[in-house]
C-alpha cells in the first residue's frame, strides 16, 4: 500500500506534469518504443545554459576558496571556450574531448564550453594512472583533453601519446586558469540536436574494464527535468508543511564531477535551481561541516560514508548544520543503522537515498525522508515521471511481484551505447529497450526496489545463494566495525565460502571469534565468513569513493590459495 507521503507524492506529480503544467509530459519514440518525455524545456544543454544563466544572472554560482562566481560570470567564461575550441583547436560536432582534472570552476566551464561546441564532453577518471588513462582515451578516440597538472604528469607519461593535451592551471582563478582558452574569439557555434552525442561517463570498473557509455543531449536534459521534478515535488510538499525554504539554495560538490551524481544531479540540475554549487576538491568531513555553516548548504549528497561521518564526528557539535534539510546519498547502500542514526541524531534533516546508474544518468530509484525511514533497505520507488522500472527473468520476462530478477531501468534518460563496443551495447537492452543493471532484485507491493545483490556478485556455497551485500550489512550492525567487504573464496567441500576483510573503528577491539559470534545470532551460519581479515587502513576505494571489491577480492582469493597450497 502507498504510504502517506507518496500519495502526497504522486498528486503533486500528477499536478507538475499536466497539460499546460510546468513539466508537461509528451512522448518520444526511440527505436520504435514509445517513451514519456518532458515536454516544453530545453531538449540540449547549450539552450539549458543560455536559459538559466541568464535567469540567475547575478546569483553567486560557484565558490571555490576564496572565488566567487555568478552564473553569468561562468556562461560568459563557458561561451568564450566554447568559441576558442572551434577556432583554434578545431572541434568539430562529436569530437571527443576529455577532462582529466580534480574538482573546479575550470572544470565546470570547460565541460560547458566543449558540448556548446558539438563536442562530446569525455570524463575521465581523476584517479586513474597513466596506463588507465592511455586506455580510456585510446578506446574512445579522444583528439584533445584538459588536464590538471597532476594529471597533465600521468599523461605525459604514456609513451607515444598521440592526443593533444592542454594543460589547465586549475588552482589559479577561473579567468587567469582559462586566459588561453577566454581570448576573443571569431567562431560561430553549431547546432546541436537533442539526438547528437553529448557525453562519455566511463563505467566504474568494479566489474571488468570500463566502458565509454555515450548519451545524446536529450538523455542527460531529461535526466536533469527528472530530477528537477522530484525536487520541486518535495519542495511544495514542504511548503505545504509550513517549512518553505530561505535564501538561495545550496551544496556541496564534494563528489568528483566526472561520476555521474556529481556531474547530473549536483551540477547541472543547479542551473535550473539557481542553486549555488561549494566546491571541495578532497573529502574531509571537518572541512564540509564548516562549509555547510559557513555557506548555508541546504543540501548534502554523496556516498553513505561522508554523511556517516559527519554524523560521528568528535566536533561535529561545534559547528551549526541547521541549513541542511537533507542528507542524500547514492553509489551504495547505507546501513539500517545509520539511517535510524541520521534521522534521530542530526537535529532535523532527513535522510534519502536515491539509485541510479552511469547508463541511465543517474536516474533510477529514490527512497525519501519518512519512507525512507519506513524502509531503510530499499532504494525506494521508481524515480517519476520518467522511468519504467522491472524485474526480469534470466529470458528477460518480468517475474511476478514480490519475486527476485534482474533490475530493470527504460526511459529516455539511457545511455546510447558504449563507444566502439556493439556486442556489449546489444547485451546491455533487453530488445524493448530496457536496460539490464546487472544488480538483483524485487519490488514488495508499494512498489518499492529491494537490490539484494550484484549479478555476479553472490556466493553459491554448496547450492545455497549467498547475498554479499546481506552479509556485509550484517557484519556493519556490529558497532565496532567501520568498513567491511565480503566476496567468495575457493573451497574444495562446498566450492565457495564466504570471506571478508573488515576495519575496526579507531581505538575499538574485535577479534573474529568475537564478530562470528555476533553474526551467527543475526545471519544463518552458512552466510558466516569462513575467513576474517582484519586491516588497519580503509578499503580500497574506485574513483567514485566505491569500496573496490575486484582488488580485495583478488589479493585475499590469491593468499588464502598461497595458504591452502602449504598445508
């Protein structure tokens, strides 16, 4: 049954999208298959810019240290670049032009000056080295990239490089970083169609090589309406509450720009919003908590680690957080814990949770505030009013309700394909267009996704399916524990066993007959890790803060078989 808020939900939605309303729907065919579209706004981001920058012209946009910008300072700067591509470097509609940079109004305006050119905005990945970043830009063709001196180092490296690279000042002020990309220049801008290619988001990896997924200007756009349409549902429904919101919304961008939540929800729904965007080049949760003070942030979104932290931070009480209405996060799942946590402790804001994917824009699922707290371990409804969500069989059929398959995502907002790879593209769609997450899953009868697992991420231990994220979720309950990963290792009586490698919270003690026994009062005993690593450093993390399970999972197979060999 729906809950209160989501009726509320669903008639604010129905009011939103309407003929003649704001967000009117309409349709659009792609490959034969009908698909809802928003209607009445800008359908390529060039006329998405023009249109905001100018409404928001004197609101401060970005704040980086001790710059500040206004939406019109940073379009001016953005159409300047996007001449001097055309005419000095030559772009032409669909060339692939990277990014290799940290966080910064650099990185901003570049984005935007490249796709006002016809170009296609190719994120590549800060963290990657210079193999990785040789790989990427060879399998998509890249003819020029941006890089930060950092990252300007790892390129030069690659032997034979043939792409052109710029390198970008980024820690200087915006006009002094770009004053050889800002000169006057004589060119005149193409026309893009909603259906050119737009951006290439490269997969995280933490299941092969990545991938360059490609979406035309039509997907990220309605991904950013779609977005901007549960935000204005939850802004009247507030509203309705008597909490309308004060002054000139705002957030932190303290995820990296090349992951899609940084680059479609935070970034570039802030055009629409007029929200002002606090940049932080590197996590540190002191540093954001006085940034949220300091900057009245309204808004906080990132992976479930950054708001844990906050929320148990020694100094977390000398610092006023009261601006913040909400504590989103997405790219995994939080503990029940520390959603009960958020809610009780935080002194108001709400905690949400939102599901989406590189492929599909970032759109997906969201789990809000009271429901939110109803049911910690689903990512919530189907992200309205644009996405189709199902649950699919090994042959692609939808299960019944309440059964696990394949999630399931189609609307508009997809990907187009994977550059240069058509088998992986044709693999990725069912043939009625929905594409297959590869995560597993089931929708109670609200309608809610429950992910239960990765594909290829679950544990057969002598017949009997293992979920790793279940286990893990199991060992997080321990209060002792800060970070955990569990994977299968090789055994000879059952085929596979679970395995974990865990971090103890600073200054706690826990041994693994300890924690075994607390699992074995919470989990069937077959889902207990037969083996227990415990470190003193983090967890390997990808890029997009992801803890990455492909490296812990290969180092820890290779030394339990290293040990199993000398007994």
């Amino acid at each position: 049954m729906p809950s209160k808020l989501d009726l509320r939900m669903d008639a604010a939605l129905a009011a939103l999208t309407g003929t003649g309303a704001p967000l009117a729907l309409g349709t659009v065919t792609v490959e034969g298959i009908e698909l809802p579209l928003i209607t009445g706004v800008p359908q390529t981001l060039p006329p998405y810019f023009a249109h905001y920058s100018a409404d928001h012209a004197d609101k401060t946009f970005l704040v980086a240290g001790d710059e500040r910008l206004t939406f019109a300072t940073v379009y001016a700067a953005a159409t300047q670049v996007a001449r001097a591509l055309v005419a000095t470097h030559g772009v032409q509609p669909g060339d692939r032009i990277g990014i290799a940079m940290r966080n910064s109004p650099s990185w901003i305006v570049l984005y935007m000056g490249i796709v006002m050119a016809g170009g296609v905005g190719t994120l590549l990945n800060g963290w990657w080295q210079s193999e990785e970043l040789a790989a990427a830009m060879s399998d998509v063709e890249c003819s020029l990239v941006f890089a930060d001196p950092p990252r300007a180092k790892r390129l030069a490296a690659i032997p034979d490089l043939k792409t052109e690279v710029v390198t970008i000042d980024d820690l200087q002020p915006l006009a002094a970083a770009l004053a050889g990309l800002t000169r006057a220049a004589d060119a005149t801008l193409p026309t893009i169609a909603p259906t050119d290619p737009a951006t290439i988001l490269f997969t995280s990896g933490s299941t092969g090589q990545s991938k360059g997924a490609i979406s035309n200007h039509r997907a990220v756009t309605q991904a950013v309406y779609n977005y901007l349409a549960q935000a204005l549902v939850m802004l009247g429904i507030t509203s309705e509450d008597g909490n309308p919101p004060v002054g000139q919304p705002a957030t932190l961008l303290n995820v990296p720009l090349f992951h899609v939540t940084a680059e479609v929800p935070v970034f570039l729904q802030s055009f629409a919003m007029g929200r002002k965007l606090v940049l932080m080049p590197k996590w540190d949760a002191e540093e954001a908590m006085r940034l949220i003070q300091a900057e009245q942030v309204s808004y906080f979104v990132g992976v479930p680690l950054m708001s844990f932290e906050i929320l148990t931070h020694p100094k977390r009480g000398d610092y006023d957080l009261s601006s913040v209405t909400d504590f989103a996060a997405g790219g995994a799942p939080r503990p029940v814990e520390h959603v009960r946590r958020i809610a009780e402790e935080m002194g108001g804001p709400k905690p949400l949770l939102g599901y989406g994917l590189t492929e599909t824009n970032g759109i997906g699922c969201g789990n809000f505030r009271d429901n939110y707290l109803a049911k910690p371990n689903s990512t919530g409804r189907a992200s309205f009013p644009l996405v189709d969500l199902a649950i699919l069989d090994g042959a692609g059929k939808p299960v019944a309700q309440g059964e696990r398959g394949e999630v399931a995502i189609r609307s508009v907002c997809n990907f187009t394909e994977y550059y240069g790879r058509p088998d992986a593209t044709a693999s990725a769609f069912t043939p009625d267009r929905y594409f297959l997450t590869g995560d597993i899953g089931y929708v109670d009868s609200g309608g809610y996704l429950f992910i239960v697992d990765r594909k290829k991420d679950i544990i057969i231990r002598g017949g009997e399916n293992i979920s790793c994220q279940e286990v893990e979720a199991a060992i997080y309950e321990h209060p002792a524990v800060a970070e955990a990963a569990v994977f299968g290792l090789a055994d000879e009586r059952f085929g596979e066993v679970p395995g974990a490698v865990v971090l103890a919270r600073e200054g706690a003690a826990l041994t693994t007959e300890e924690l075994c026994a607390f699992l074995f009062a919470h989990i069937a005993a077959f889902k207990v890790p037969q083996r227990i690593w415990f470190v003193d450093e983090a967890l390997p993390r990808l890029g997009t803060e992801k803890i990455d399970k492909v490296s812990l999972r290969t180092k820890y197979r290779a030394i339990a078989e290293a040990e199993a060999a000398v007994r």
